[in-house]
C-alpha cells in the first residue's frame, strides 16, 4: 500500500469504473477549525516530497460539502489484499517527518475504513468526475437489504441501460460506520437539476405500485440508518500519476 493512506494508519470513488473488484481504502480527516489553509499546505508538502523521490502512489482527496466542520475524504485502491503486506515505499520513508510536522497538528480527529468494489451492480463507466454524492448505509439485515438493492439495480439497467452508481461493501472501519456505500459521480452542480425518474419510480413502472411498496418495506426493516454528503475532488492535494 505504497500510497498516503499508509502514512495516515501509522499514526493511529472515489474509485470508478471498475470491472474486477477492488479494495478501496477511505480515510475521513476533519481539520481543525481555521488550520484549512495550514493543512492543505502540509499536504501540498508532502505530495511534492513524495513526486521529487520518485513515489509510485497515488491518492485523491475529496472536500466534503456540506456538514459540520471541514472534512476530507482520502481514497486509494488496492488490487489485493496482498498490497496490504508491502511497506516498501522509499518515497513515502523520505517524506515521513512532513506528516508530524505539517499535517498531523491541524488534524481535529481521523477514521479509517476499508470497502470493496461491488462492480455487479455498479456503473461500467471509466470516466472518473470530480464531484461526487455517496449515500451510506448502515444495515441490519444485509440479505433483505442486499436483495432489494440487487432488484433496483437491475431494473435501472434495463431501463436505462446501466447502473448510475458505484457500490461498495464496507470490509472493516469503526463501529459507527457504514456498512454500504453508493456514490454517484457528476460533472456540475447543475446535473443535480436534471428531471429524472427516481429508483423507486423504475422499479414501480416494471412491477407495479403493489410490488414496490413491499420492496420499500423490506428495504426500510432492513436499513438501520442512512446518511449523505457531496464531495468535491482537490486536484491540489490529490495525485494522480
């Protein structure tokens, strides 16, 4: 795991478009309030350390929009668990001292989860975007839940051709947090504006107002809580290459 978010863990989609699964690592920082400016410099730092000593990792960082304080989402892939094993990153060795010095102090606190690319009802799009709205979920029931969302999935597909998110499977994080994640990528703010039907409306035109309201009741059983944020994509503070 030759990226940042190894040095992240030393211390305590957003992938898209995929067709084999991958692991996704998410690192939530919220900074402290005012040290924005002082954060994103110690960032730029350290991604600049890392490109001059040749580092072959890669990482995005996502500003999220709306919520309490100042958030950022740190997303990088692995191919396989095995990546998890190789801490042979010279690069990431040289710039070490940066992460103490320059990041960690303007950090207010840090979370760490683990997803899984679920590309079986996810879009097949490899056009990455640089804003994204993600839906979490916290789950009861994962069989009910897993079922329903199959069901909607497959029903937006036929209509329309493809899925219009990516869904994750969440492989390990905190307690609290989620334990599916779905993340619709968009271009601008006015995609938002855009009259389209709603998932529920699909599957209604397929299986009628009878079908979809039991689906709705499996799904509202087996959901235990749900909530969402916008992010939008730093490229200053991401690399990419």
């Amino acid at each position: 795991m030759k990226k940042l978010g190894l040095l992240l863990l030393a211390v305590p989609f957003f992938l898209l478009g995929q067709n084999e699964s991958m692991i996704n690592n998410i690192t939530h920082i919220e900074v402290k309030f005012g040290h924005e400016a002082q954060f994103a410099e110690g960032v730029k730092m350290y991604k600049k350390c890392y490109a001059e000593n040749n580092g072959e990792g890669t990482w995005n960082f996502w500003r999220r929009v709306q919520g309490a304080n100042t958030v950022y989402a740190v997303t990088d892939t692995m191919e396989n668990w095995a990546e998890m094993d190789d801490e042979n990153d010279e690069a990431g060795n040289s710039c070490r001292s940066i992460f103490p010095s320059f990041i960690l102090p303007h950090m207010e606190s840090m979370d760490y989860m683990i997803s899984e690319t679920m590309p079986e009802i996810s879009n097949d799009s490899q056009e990455g975007k640089d804003k994204v709205w993600v839906t979490y979920f916290r789950v009861e029931n994962s069989t009910d839940f897993m079922e329903v969302i199959k069901a909607l999935s497959g029903e937006i597909k036929k209509a329309e051709g493809d899925e219009r998110g990516y869904w994750y499977s969440v492989a390990g994080g905190s307690e609290d947090c989620a334990d599916y994640l779905v993340a619709w990528p968009f271009d601008k703010y006015a995609d938002l504006d855009v009259d389209m039907d709603g998932v529920w409306k699909i599957y209604e035109n397929a299986h009628g107002k009878k079908k979809t309201e039991e689906m709705r009741n499996k799904f509202r059983n087996a959901v235990d809580d749900m909530w969402s944020y916008m992010y939008d994509k730093s490229d200053d503070l991401s690399k990419t290459d």
